[in-house]
C-alpha cells in the first residue's frame, strides 16, 4: 500500500513523483475516476512534454452533467500515461495509427497501481475508462491495457 500525502502526491518506492504544472491546475477534492492513456511517443519525457491545457465542447458538455451521468473529466480523475508509440509514425491521420500492446511490466504496474489507487481512493471499477472510451481519440489507444 502507498501513501497519498497531504499535497495529493502518492508516496511509493515503484513512483517516480512527477510533477507537471500545465495540469496541476487546483486541489482535487474528490477523485470520481481513472483514464487510463496511451502516450503515443517513445519517452515518458515526451508525454509531459506534450501536455496543454486546451479544453473540448465534449469537455463542457459533460461537465455539465452530475456524476454518476457523465464520465470522469480531467478536473475529477487521475490520468495514467502509459509509454507506447503509434504506428506508422509518418501517418498524417491518428485515427489510421495503431498503438502498439503493453509491455508485461507495463501490464503488471498498471495493475498495481490502479488496485492501489481504487482502493486508497474508493473509486469504483465502473469508474476507470481507457481514453478513447471518454474522448474521441483514436481506439486503439491503451487498448491492450487491462485491470
């Protein structure tokens, strides 16, 4: 088990704290879910890299919904970044790349940690999507993550 220490950072040796201001942007109060992404890079130095704060009409429209009727918004949910490249990389179109599958031990972390993170937290497994299921994104993103 970890510890979620008082700042809202989780305390673990299998973490390495991370901390990316473009999306610390208030205190989370209550955590409502868990996205599960895929990075589509090759570093996780990339995906923090690549991070904006721009917001969709699928993002206000659902915000404006009451949870349970809405799924989890980056203002209620912890995102998981899992490393893994799209391929062909010189496709134009996202939508025609395909993420490669999950390393094993990135299969195992990822189940560690959101049985961790659920049972720290008290978030429903009805309450952890992969990306594509909350967003219009490419589906095969984190396709093959599971658990």
């Amino acid at each position: 088990m970890f510890l979620i220490d008082m700042h809202g950072k989780v305390i673990h040796k299998r973490i390495k704290l991370k901390i990316s201001l473009p999306i610390e942007k208030r205190p989370m109060n209550k955590v409502r879910g868990i996205i599960v992404h895929q990075t589509g890079g090759t570093t996780a130095k990339s995906a923090f890299n690549s991070y904006n704060s721009g917001k969709s009409g699928t993002h206000r429209r659902e915000m404006a919904k009451n949870v349970p009727n809405r799924y989890p918004s980056n203002q209620d949910s912890i995102g998981i970044e899992i490393v893994g490249q799209a391929f062909p990389v010189n496709e134009p179109d996202h939508d025609k790349r395909t993420y490669e599958a999950l390393t094993k031990e990135q299969g195992d972390s990822l189940k560690w940690l959101i049985q961790e993170l659920r049972f720290s937290l008290k978030v429903p497994l009805t309450e952890i999507f992969r990306h594509p299921t909350v967003s219009y994104k490419n589906k095969t993103e984190a396709a093959t993550a599971s658990w």
